[in-house]
C-alpha cells in the first residue's frame, strides 16, 4: 500500500513537473504587450500596442495602439491613392462585436504629383469590442501596418495581453480620450448634411455638391467649426466599386458657418451599381479644440435649391480665357494639318483668283468661309450638348466613328472634285465678279469650303486643341459652345487676314490658265481624302461596306458628271439643284448599303508588337504588380496619331527601351466607338486622341500625359523617369502582395 502510495506521488510529481515546463515554455514564448518594428538605418519607425480594457463581465474594450516615428505615419481605413490600411487578426476564447472605430484621419497631399491620402502622423488607437467566453485568460493579436514617410516600410507584429479584471487608469484614459476623435453620426452630433442635387453622372465621373451645416437649426452662436482652406475637408469611405475626391472647402453664401464641399467620384472597377452612394467623414471642431467629427452615409438632397445656387461660386474667368486661347491657337494650327491640307489648298487658289479684285470681295469670300466654319462649329457644338442631355457622351472626332457620316461626307467630296473636274459649274450670280475671272467661285463656294473644313479637321488633334476640347466637353452648354467657336475661328483665321491685308493676296500671282490645271490637281487630293475615308469605313464597318460605298460614290460622280453635260448643252442649272439631286442620291444609297459598326475582323499593325488591347482592370493589375505602365490611345481616322506611331513610338529605341524598364503597354484602339475608351480619355481631361499616359505604380490615379505631338527624346525621357518615380512604389506593391 505504501509503494503504490509513492508510486501515486511520483507520477503526480512527475504531471507537476511537466505543467511546469510546459508553463514556462509557454511564458518565454509568448508574445509581449508592445513590438517594435519596420525597422530601417537600425531605427523602429513604427510600435504596435495591445490594451486591453474591462467593461463588464466578459465584455472588453481591445485596441491596437500604433505609434509612428516621427515625420512618419500610418494608414486610415481608406489610405487613398496610396498606401495600405491597418489590418488585425484577433485570437481569443470569444468574438469580436463590432468593427474598429476609426478616429477621424488627416490629409497628405503630394501637390507635385497630384495624390492625396489619409492616415496618422500621431499614436491612433483602433479600438474594437470583444465578448469573451468564460475562463478566457489572453487575447493575441497579429497586426499588418505600412508606414511610410520618404519611403514605406511593411511591418508585421504578434502582441498578446491579459484579460485583466482591474482596470488600468492609463489604459481606460486613452480608450477615453480615442473615444473622443471618432466621427459620430451626423444627426446624433447636431450637424446637417446634405446634397445641393441628386448625385449626377457626367460621363464617366460622378458629381456631387455636399453642403454641410455644423450647427444645423440651432440658434445662437455655433461652437462648432468648420473647416475652410485649401486642405480637403471630407473623408470618403471607398467602396469596391467607387471612392470619391473632394474639393476644398468653401464658405456657404448665405449661412453662416456652412461650407460647401465639390465632389467627383472615381470609379474603381468594371462594375457599376445601380446607385451610387456617397459616405464618408466630415473633420469638425468644438471652439475649445476637442474633434466633433461627423460621419454619414448618402445625405438627402437639400431642401432650399434656390438658396444654394447663390452659393455656388462663378466659374472662374481666367480658365474660361485660357481654354477659348487654346482653342483658337489650337484652331490656327489645324490649317497645317495633313488632313485640312486639300481644303487649304482649294483656298489659296481662290485667293490667287481674288487677289486684283475689289477688297469688297476678298471681305465677302473670307465671311462666307468664316461663317462656314462657325456654322460647322455650332453644329457639332449642338450635337454634343444634344448628346450630353441625352445621357451619351461623345469626343472630339466622334463622328467618325460612325460609317454614315463617313460615307456621306466621301460622297461630297467626290462632287467637290467632279467640279474642279470642270465636270459641272457652280452657277451663281456672276455680275459682281465679272473682272475676277471666267473659273472663280461665288461666296456661296467659300460657305461650303468652310463646312468641309470642319468636316476634314475634326480628325487632327493639334497641339494645345486636345487641352481646349477636353475642358469644353467637361463644362456646362455654353462653354462648350465657345470652345466650339474659338477653334472656328482659329481655322479661319489665315483667310481672316488675307482679306483684311490685301497686299498678302496681291502677291500672289494672276489667275490665268493655269488655274484650269491647279483645279484638276486640288481635285485628286480631295479624291485621296477619299480613300483615306474608305480606309477609315473598311476598319469602322468591314470591307464589304466599302465596295458598297465604292458603287454608290460612281453613282454620285455619274449624275454630277450627267447634270454637268445638260448645263454645257445651255441648260441653267442653280447650284440648288445640284445640291439636291446630289443628296438625294447619297442619302438613298446610304439607306439602301448596311453601314452597321462590326469589328473588320483582321488583325492591324501596331506600332509598338508587345503592346495588349486596353483595359481598365488589366492596367490596375500591371500596377498593383508593380510594373509602369504606358498607354497610347489612337485611332486608325487620326492622322496625327499615324505621325507619331511611325516616327516615334515604332523606333526600336522605344521598345528596347520599354523592355529595360519593365513596363507594361497598353494600346487603346477608338477607330470605332468604344465607352470604356471615352471614359479613360476623360480621366485624363482629354476629349480626342492622340494621347500618351505614363503610369507609375505608386500614383495609379496619376498618370504624367505626354504631348500630342511626340518627340522620341520626350518619350525616353518620360519613360525613364516615371520608371525611377515608381521604384518606390513598387516596394508598397510588393508589401502589398506580401
């Protein structure tokens, strides 16, 4: 009895013994309340805390407390255009209630490069509640940060505390004092938030005009403040799918204490809901300091419209002239342009035929041009407004993206050079030109020229005309129009100048025979104008659609060439009658040809072999890889896009050069209409191609735009550059992917 009495007493010794083994291998390996980590120069740049607070039994307030360096910091719930969150994996015997309590961020803008993100320079402390089972003793914590200043640096830490009882009065402090910097709801704070009108969508960019009131119906004098200056004052919550941007703040017109906060939403993805929302926090604060930071989830639209709209400031002026200079500056280069180049042609032949008339006439032939050309601008104008209000959006040289038009202005083209031909004549009234000459056009001439200017030009995007176009089509239908006018007018221009200087004409040499053979040759280049538009229809609308377009334009050159032979056998024919038998035949052969847009189902030649067809997502992916990115949009009816693509972007230098510096190439095709194009375009304030945008990872949002007119010095340059500026950023990509 006594052995099995010590036999009893060894082995439960023996138990002891291996509980306290166990116990204290346990201890030694258990994680410590606070870490130090993301260390770099031998220097911890961040601290991971774990506090713990009791509340009642079994319920506790958990926090991660993270400290930054000095000069550093870390990441709110939506980092913005850079950065990643905080992210927290609890263990214990329980579960979390509740998501974390974020206090409200602050602002960093990179104004260099245009980014701005939200996050802490100071201690934040992410709080959370959590209900434990009973006899639960720990709670572990593993805890992923990215702090960043110069540069970013992941951290990892493991921390683990006690579910102690006794409450720590420092501990409950700082939940406390946390506590205070979480936004609360709008309505519980007494603050009015509302929208100035029903969210809209212009284009691919959502608006919104967020009007908040920090006091809202209550009398006297407002202890809370809002904030007014040039940083932003509202904090989006980032959806999957949309995230916004917002203005600075600007005081409210007529209540006092208000302010008024311009926003436009940023798509994130492919998916699009069916209703957008807008939440996010508005930073406030109490006249003694302490934050009363509000939080809200799509406000209701405000009542008193009328009032808000004395709010809204007016445009500013210096913008409006800069765009319209642009615009004309962008107008005058047009005259230079391939494309314009027959119409320019066939006006300086006119010239030469006016230069030794009355200057009466060089003044009627340059308004008739002139009003040509506006009168084109205000049509396209008017389609574009049209289109808007209608729910479509639309870019510069849209029209040529549908096969009507281009079959319908490669018909007018052949009955301009059935005329040159001297196939049929123009007749108008000749008794004001009888000194000018026997082959002289009528103003009515220079009207029509105007016209096919305009029809020719819109496929150019020359220089400083990208800017000027891609401001109008973001504005309201009077600027638009504007916009539309100042580039008339700078196609105009040239002609303008030459009638009101007649010695610039005089100097041109007399009309004489060999106008005869000048016509003949200006009307082959209108008919090379015209198979760059049965080009242009065969990769909008197939091959078949151009041998149709082919017979119908034989059909149009034999009723102009029959009309001409009954006008040489002394039949008066008005210019009207050839106008409306000439339309008659294209719109019936129009109608009668299938002109649908379908894909010409060959494959093109692209200037750069390794580039892949655009995409939104795929470019987010290069990206968030950590790879640069470059995209060029083009478009096979842009000429200055075929420039560019054969002198620069297909030089061998390019490509090696791409190879090098690991980017990723994007060919964005808009030949045929394509929304997901326009909407890109957009994003980068540009209404037309060609345009060239050069990514870094770590500014996705940012993209440098190059000029339309490209250079193989101003490319590599670029190149290299963005490819330096994304090394940074691609170690938060690798972090990330970590």
């Amino acid at each position: 009895m006594i052995r099995r009495m010590n036999l009893r007493n060894r082995l439960l010794a023996s138990a002891l013994l291996a509980a306290s083994v166990w116990t204290i291998a346990t201890a030694a390996t258990a994680a410590p309340r606070e870490v130090e980590g993301a260390i770099v120069d031998d220097e911890p740049r961040l601290l991971a805390r774990l506090l713990v607070d009791p509340l009642a039994e079994n319920a506790w307030r958990v926090g991660i407390e993270l400290v930054p360096d000095e000069g550093w910091h870390v990441y709110w719930r939506n980092p913005g255009d850079t950065g990643l969150p905080p992210e927290i994996t609890w263990t214990f015997a329980g579960e979390i209630e509740g998501a974390i309590a974020w206090p409200t961020p602050e602002a960093f803008v990179e104004e260099d490069i245009d980014l701005i993100s939200y996050g802490y320079e100071r201690p934040v402390l992410l709080a959370t509640l959590a209900r434990t089972e009973a006899g639960a003793r720990t709670i572990h914590a593993r805890v992923d940060a990215l702090v960043c200043a110069h540069i970013c640096l992941p951290g990892s830490f493991e921390v683990e505390a006690p579910f102690d009882p006794a409450p720590d009065p420092a501990v409950r402090q700082r939940f406390d004092e946390e506590a205070m910097e979480v936004p609360r709801e709008a309505a519980a704070g007494g603050v009015a938030v509302s929208l100035a009108a029903p969210i809209e969508q212009d284009g691919d960019t959502p608006r919104a005009t967020l009007v908040v009131d920090p006091c809202g119906d209550a009398t006297g004098a407002c202890p809370v403040k809002s904030p007014v200056g040039d940083d932003p004052a509202f904090y989006p919550y980032a959806t999957p799918e949309l995230t916004w941007v917002a203005s600075a703040p600007r005081p409210h017109a007529t209540r006092a204490g208000a302010i008024v906060i311009d926003l436009e939403g940023l798509w994130l993805g492919k998916a699009r809901p069916a209703e957008m929302t807008l939440s996010g926090v508005v930073p406030l604060r109490h006249a003694n300091g302490d934050s009363r930071s509000i939080r809200f989830a799509t406000p209701p639209v405000v009542a008193d419209a009328a009032a808000f709209e004395e709010a809204a400031p007016a445009a500013a002026p210096v913008s409006w002239i800069v765009a319209a200079f642009y615009a004309w500056i962008g107008g005058l280069i047009l005259n230079l342009m391939p494309c314009v180049l027959p119409v320019l042609a066939i006006k300086l032949a006119s010239l030469a035929s006016l230069a030794h008339s009355h200057r009466s006439e060089h003044l009627r032939h340059a308004a008739a041009y002139t009003a040509g050309i506006t009168a084109s601008m205000l049509a396209l104008a008017g389609v574009v407004v049209g289109l808007r209000a209608a729910g479509s959006a639309v870019g510069w040289g849209f029209q040529l993206q549908e096969p009507v038009f281009l079959v319908a202005i490669a018909a007018l083209l052949v009955a301009f050079a059935m005329n040159l031909f001297g196939a049929f004549e123009i007749v108008v009234d000749t008794g004001g030109l009888s000194t000018v000459g026997s082959h002289a056009a009528g103003a009515r001439r220079s009207f029509f020229d105007g016209l096919l200017a305009v029809a020719l030009a819109t496929p150019c995007s020359a220089p400083f005309l990208g800017t000027a176009v891609g401001f109008a089509f973001a504005s309201p239908a009077p600027v638009i129009v504007s916009i539309f006018i100042a580039i008339g007018l700078g196609l105009a221009t040239p002609f303008l100048l030459a009638a009101v200087f007649p010695g610039w004409a005089k100097r041109m040499p007399r009309s004489g025979a060999w106008m005869g053979d000048l016509r003949v040759v200006l009307g082959f280049a209108l008919l090379l104008t015209v198979v760059w538009l049965l080009w242009i229809l065969g990769r909008v609308a197939g091959s078949e659609a151009i041998v149709g377009s082919l017979v119908l334009l034989i059909v149009v050159a034999a009723v102009a060439w029959w009309l001409g032979v009954l006008q040489k056998r002394g039949r008066a024919i008005p210019a009207a009658v050839f106008a409306v038998a000439l339309a008659g035949v294209a719109a019936l052969g129009v109608v009668a040809l299938d002109l649908a847009p379908r894909d010409p189902g060959e494959e093109k030649s692209v200037a750069i072999p390794s580039a892949l067809p655009f995409e939104a997502a795929a470019v987010r992916t290069s990206l968030d890889a950590g790879r640069p990115v470059f995209v060029y949009f083009t478009a096979d009816w842009c000429i200055t896009c075929k420039v560019n693509e054969r002198g620069v972007l297909a030089d061998a230098r390019v490509g090696e050069e791409l190879a090098r510096l690991g980017y990723d190439v994007y060919r964005a095709d808009w030949t045929r209409r394509d929304d997901t194009i326009r909407g890109a375009l957009a994003k980068l304030g540009k209404a037309g191609v060609p345009v060239y945008a050069v990514y870094a990872p770590g500014a996705p949002d940012a993209p440098r735009v190059l000029p339309e007119l490209l250079t193989l010095d101003t490319l590599l340059e670029a190149l290299r550059e963005v490819a330096g500026e994304g090394s940074e950023a691609a170690s938060i990509a690798a972090a990330r992917t970590d």
